[in-house]
C-alpha cells in the first residue's frame, strides 16, 4: 500500500471526494492495518465473495463488506485505462486530503452510485483532531504491550462503576492486561460526541486497572451483526486475546470471549458483588442506560453509588439538562401549511420569555440567502435541506433552539436533519403541520399553486412532486384550530418534555 509512487503532478490534477462518516472511519482502519488482511476496500469478486460466503475470493475469512461508494458523476471524471487519469483524492470532513486511491474497478452499487476499488496510499500526517496522541495504529500500540493476555474492551459509553467492577473482575481472572479501545468514528449509541466520550472514559482513570487506552476509528453501521464482526477484527488487530463481551460480542477472529457478571450494588459496604450474592434488602441494581439518559435529561446528578464523581461531572458537562441543552425544531408541510406563521409565533414567544435562545430558519428567508442559486429538483431540495440541517445543528451544539420551517418533503432529507442535531449533542423534534392539499391551495397566499396549475411553474410539491407525510413527528398539528392554538401545543410540548421550563412563559 505505501508502495505505490504517484507523481505530484497526478495528485494536483486528480478529482477530489469526501466519503461519508463511516467510510472514512473504514479509510482510516484501512490505512492504520487494524483491518488486516484487507489493505483496500473490497473489489468486486471478494464483494460477492464476502457476500455470499463470508470469505474473501481467496479463501481468506473475512464476513463483513467493507465498500466506497461514490456518485455515479465523480466516476465519469475517471479513465480506468489511464494510470494517470483514475486517480482519486479521498478527503477528511475537512477537505484535507486523506489518502489517494487509485481506481482499478468500478460497478454498479445502486441508482445514481458507484462502487469503487483500488490501491490506496495515505496522504499527509494521518488522523487529525481532538485526542490525536490516543488514535494510535495497531502496530504501535501492540509494541507497548506487555507479553501475555490482554483483555480488551470496547468502551463506547462512559464507565460507571458497575461497568468498572465488570473489568476489573474480568482483568483478575485471566490475569491479563487491559486494553480500553474508545470507537471516535462517530457519535455512541447515545449521542454522546465522541471527544465527550474520551474525556468521560479518561476522568475513570484512576479507578482502571493497569491498562493501556486508546482512540479506535470505528463507527456504528446499523448492523449489529456487521458491527460485531469488525469490532472483532479490530481488537485482533491491536494485540487482544480475549475480549470483554458486549452486546454485540461473537466468537470469532480467534478471540476468546469473557462473559461479565451480573452485579449488584451492596449498600451494606459500598461494593459491587455478584448479585446472587447481595441479599435483597441492601441490593441495588445498576441504572439501565434510559434511566441515566433521564436522570441528566433533567438535571439530576448521577448518584455516587453507580457513578464516580469525575466521571459524572464530564457527562454531566456533555449531556446538559434539556433546558440547557441545544435543539433543533423542524417545521414540516406542504406550501401554504402555516409552518411560517407556526414558527415565528413560537419564537416571538420565546423571545418574549427570554429563556432560550432562539434563531428562525424561514425556509423563504433561507432559499433567497443560504440557498441561493438552488431549483427545486430533488438533488436540489435535498441540499437546501442539508444546509439549513447543518446550521440549525451548528445553532444548538451551543445551545441554542433552532426553529426550521422549510418544506421538507422528503423523508430521508428530514432524517438527515434529525442526525445532525443528535451528532452535535442536541436533541430534534419534527413538527408536522398536515394541512390538507385543497386547504393549502385554497389559500395560495403566494399564487403558487395557481401558476402550477397553470403550468408556469414545474416542480411543485403536492402538485408535480410528492410530499412524503412523516411517520415519526413528535408533533402532527391540525390546522382548523387558530394560529395561537397551535403555537400553544408546540410551546406546551416543549415544556412537558423538558426544554422550556414550566412557569416562565
């Protein structure tokens, strides 16, 4: 892989991508060798091979896919036959060049995408970011440790004390060193960032046993199974012989698996025990993670029994309470639904109160200045979505409640929204004002639906182009009441779930 010479001159003139989160975790996995014996992504025949058998088309064991995937357009600026002309810049979210690719293969991935394989190198000084001395490859982090057994642990949630006692039970009996391998590829599977996750795993420090932590670029794909299986892999690769089993634990990649314990709090002593071994009157269980989510949603502190202190405080500093925490609030119907109207009365409420922060989105107001330039095809809408999703989670990662009245009329561009704001530590409600079309277009304040009709204007929403009605709003408002009403039912929503507090409006 770092054999491959590519002349300046070819790097300078090559096409340039950004591949989404996750692939650019498995890049980065790719290049550090924690994927071995992969050096690349998958190629077509070890694709279906893997698919099909769980080998490579060598034989080699390997279950899981690990593919990038590009526009079909980016492939049009590529000549496979021309070493020269089939170079392609992968870069970081930054636009800094990562790693360069050189494209051998090309197919079909779904409409409008193309896979892609090839040879890569790496370009520039590797990961960059927050916690850079802990995201150490493979190689140099099997160097530090000691000889004999080495446990490891994938720590994608904060460790509390149960979680601790589990380890470091775990480490007595196969008398082993620990490895804590922190996944930074992407948010945890409860929003927490992942520089917030590092730093809640660093502040239990001194209650760890002796052990060696380390930042790992992977990510959650959305399968259990795939996750498992490359989480495996990995820990292989950094130097683990056995690992502490999770919820996604499998016996594979030649790992032996240590089971952990079901403990229970003995409040006669202070000490965590099997729980068949604390009789019942002084046993506490530990705190499911939704009964921590609800502690921090409104500012409970974590009790001391379950959580140390430091720990507590660094979560606590990343998972404010509701009514200080940032969040995103999408307004969602057709032309002519009232999303406008609704919005600006709750944030002239808000303002009025005083007790959040507040910025208006106005999906007109947006299409004349972030947007642009932009029609209203669906590769358009899509990115007119992807923008004000991008600056309403920019709003609330400090803070601040964000109200969006775009259209919106596509699920997907919707769900997007709702990902940035939980990736910036915030929390997202989708309000569907449902307006009927023939109320809409017995408005037609703006004439819109008139010159649709009329066939002045094309790509027209509820007219020429669909609106995929949501299936998961928080919120569904019935228009035929008054504007007051609704924006009611939005403030009081808001109150009853923890965001605004009671009393103050």
């Amino acid at each position: 892989m770092n054999g491959w010479v590519l002349p300046e001159e070819v790097l300078r003139g090559a096409p340039a991508y950004t591949p989404r989160p996750r692939e650019l975790a498995d890049l980065e996995l790719l290049l550090s060798g924690a994927y071995a014996p992969l050096t690349g992504f998958l190629g077509r025949e070890d694709l279906a091979s893997v698919t099909r058998r769980g080998r490579l088309a060598d034989g080699t064991q390997w279950s899981a896919p690990v593919t990038l995937e590009i526009p079909i357009g980016l492939t049009e600026q590529l000549d496979l036959a021309n070493p020269i002309r089939r170079v392609l810049v992968l870069t970081d979210a930054e636009a800094a060049p990562a790693a360069a690719l050189d494209v051998t293969e090309a197919w079909e991935a779904r409409a409008g995408s193309m896979y892609i394989s090839g040879q890569l190198r790496r370009l520039g000084e590797g990961p960059r970011g927050p916690f850079r001395k802990l995201r150490l490859g493979p190689a140099e982090v099997r160097d530090q440790l000691p000889q004999g057994r080495v446990l490891g642990v994938f720590a994608d949630r904060p460790l509390h004390r149960p979680q601790l006692a589990q380890l470091a039970h775990a480490a007595r009996t196969i008398a082993g060193h620990v490895l804590i391998m922190i996944p930074v590829g992407g948010p945890g599977p409860d929003g927490l960032p992942p520089e917030a996750l590092v730093r809640a795993v660093l502040a239990a420090r001194d209650r760890l046993p002796s052990c060696t932590i380390v930042a790992v670029p992977l990510a959650k794909t959305g399968d259990d199974f795939r996750d498992a299986l490359l989480y495996n892999r990995v820990a292989a690769a950094y130097g683990v012989t056995h690992l502490l089993s999770g919820a996604t634990a499998l016996t594979s990649g030649g790992l032996r698996v240590v089971l952990p314990r079901e403990l229970a709090y003995d409040s006669r002593d202070g000490q965590w025990r099997s729980r068949d071994d604390v009789p019942p009157h002084t046993r506490r269980l530990a705190l499911t993670n939704e009964e921590i989510a609800d502690l921090l949603d409104r500012g409970v502190t974590l009790p001391e029994w379950h959580t140390p202190p430091a720990v507590a405080r660094e979560v606590r500093r990343s998972r404010p309470p509701r009514r200080e925490r940032g969040l995103v609030v999408l307004f969602t119907g057709l032309s002519g639904a009232g999303k406008s109207t609704i919005a600006r009365g709750v944030h002239e409420a808000l303002l009025e109160g005083g007790e959040r922060s507040a910025s208006l989105l106005d999906g007109d107001v947006v299409r004349r200045l972030l947007s642009k330039g932009l029609g209203f095809s669906r590769a358009d809408r899509d990115l007119n979505i992807a923008r004000i999703g991008y600056v309403a989670a920019e709003v609330a990662r400090h803070g601040g409640m964000a109200l969006c009245c775009p259209i919106a009329p596509y699920h997907s561009g919707r769900a997007d929204a709702r990902r940035l704001a939980h990736e910036a530590g915030a929390g997202f409600i989708l309000v569907h004002i449902a307006t009927p079309l023939e109320v809409c277009e017995h408005r037609d304040r703006k004439g819109l639906y008139a010159k649709a009709r009329a066939g002045e204007i094309t790509n027209m929403t509820g007219v020429h182009d669909p609106y995929e009605a949501p299936t998961d709003a928080e919120i569904t408002l019935d228009t035929a009441g008054t504007v007051d009403e609704a924006v009611q039912t939005v403030l009081e929503y808001l109150t009853a779930e923890g965001w605004l507090e009671p009393g103050r409006r």
